[in-house]
C-alpha cells in the first residue's frame, strides 16, 4: 500500500522517514502519523537496515498536530472517533501515547533530521528519536504534551522556565540543555545527519540494540514510562478546558493555540526568525 503523507527512502544501511507535508509545514494528521507507524515497522523489519532517519519535507521539520487540515477533517468524518471525552481520550491515547512510546523503543538507533520550527508534536516525536541532529536556525517549542518528556530532555529547571514563559528554544540553546546532539548549518543538515547514521550504521547491529535497551531501560527504572504515560491525564484536561472542550462543543478549533500564539509574538518582539 504506497505512502500518502510519508516518504520511505533506503539508502544502504540507513532508512529515511521522511513526513511530507510541507504545504501545512508537516503538521501531524492521523494518516501521517499511522503511515510513520508502518514506515518504522518495515524499517525495523529489515535486516539490511540498522538505522533509521526521521526527517521533514520542506521549510520546516513540524508545526505539531493537525488542528483542522481539509485532508485531517475528510478522514474524521470517513473514520470519527466517538464525539465525547472518551472518545477524545482516546484518539489521545492511540495517537500520541502508544505510537510514540513504540517509536521511542524502536530496536534500531533513531536520529531526527529537525530544521526550522518544531513545535509541540514535533518536539514530541523529535524527542522520542535517540538522536537530534538540528540546523542552525531550528526553533524547538515544547508544552504539556501527551508525550511529555521534556523534564527528563532539558532537565526539571529548564522544563520550569520555558514552559511557564511558553517560549522557544534556539538550536544553540537546545544543544547546551543536551536535548540536541549537533548543530549545523542548515545547507549541511542532511549531509551531517547521513554521516552521522552511517558511522552507526558500522557498528554491529545486535550491539546497538543491546545498548538501546540498556538506555532505555535505564530510564525507564527511573520512572520515564510510568510518568509518561501518568502526564497524559494533566495533558488531556489541560485539553478539555481549551481546544478540546472547544471541538465537543462544535466549534471550530482555532488556527494556532494559545501557547505557539504566545511563543510566535515573543519571537517577534525579539527580533528573531
């Protein structure tokens, strides 16, 4: 069944997952974010690949989630999910809880390729890579996302300060919190991140995954699984008394959310970007 919303590219080694929206900057619909899903299966089904590049077509790696696309509002109605909390829950749950947590326990290394903005579900599914690789202009936005990693990406006081002030964070900035590996310019971003996999990809694959899990696990003893999955419920009623409660009610979802609206007119009064 071919790709829509993804590309899938093998390149010896290394396989690229390339999410292809550039028209509405890779915003996360359903049908992108099931065909990364299958993408990242039949890399992780190949033998002859052991690592895999998550990257974004065009000015921008993601935007976040699809808020209201004419192809996201056509698949709703072909494929609803039930109109009430559970139902939004669970649309939750499926889409950005369980496809993330499997996409973070990949058995092969990960890198995100991330140039321009990141924004909320781009940071989610960046951060859920075992690698960032970002170019000099990438901005990363993170909130209380359902995948909400970001006190264990940048650490407890640094989650404080950008969260309460919902502002973004430079590459620059991103590399010296450890939440990004490299940086480099943007004309060189796929060229770096490709030798950065195939220096990987020399290594024996049983080793990798081995210690993939060891990492993982490592996290996970100290509580990474149980508190992601705990933040999803502080996610969701954050949800419920705005853009969610908003969609229940039938209105219309606006176009940016009030935390990228905020983070945007700070960037502005700055003079960045």
């Amino acid at each position: 069944m071919p790709y829509k919303q993804i590309r899938y590219q093998k390149n010896g080694r290394i396989a690229k997952v390339v999410m292809d929206r550039p028209r509405y900057h890779n915003a996360q619909s359903r049908v992108m974010l099931e065909e990364m899903n299958r993408a990242f299966a039949e890399a992780e089904a190949d033998d002859d690949v052991r690592v895999i590049v998550l990257a974004g077509e065009g000015k921008d790696f993601s935007s976040g989630h699809d808020l209201g696309t004419a192809e996201e509002r056509e698949d709703a109605e072909r494929r609803p999910y039930q109109p009430s909390v559970r139902g939004q829950h669970k649309r939750s749950w499926d889409l950005f809880v369980d496809l993330t947590l499997k996409w973070r326990d990949v058995e092969k290394p990960t890198i995100a390729q991330v140039q321009g903005y990141c924004i909320f579900g781009g940071w989610m599914i960046a951060s859920a890579m075992d690698l960032i690789v970002a170019s000099e202009d990438a901005m990363f936005l993170p909130s209380l996302l359902q995948y909400f990693s970001i006190p264990w990406d940048i650490g407890v006081r640094k989650a404080r300060e950008i969260l309460y002030q919902s502002r973004f964070v430079p590459a620059a900035e991103a590399e010296r919190l450890g939440f990004v590996n490299m940086v480099v310019p943007r004309e060189r971003l796929e060229e770096e991140t490709m030798a950065l996999a195939a220096r990987i990809a020399e290594s024996e694959p049983f080793a990798l995954r081995m210690l993939k899990l060891a990492i993982n696990n490592a996290q996970d003893a100290a509580g990474f699984r149980t508190a992601v999955r705990n933040a999803h419920s502080h996610h969701l009623l954050l949800a419920l008394g705005t853009y969610l409660g908003e969609r229940l009610q039938g209105k219309p979802i606006p176009r940016r959310l009030a935390g990228v609206e905020q983070a945007l007119k700070k960037l502005k009064r700055g003079g960045e970007r």
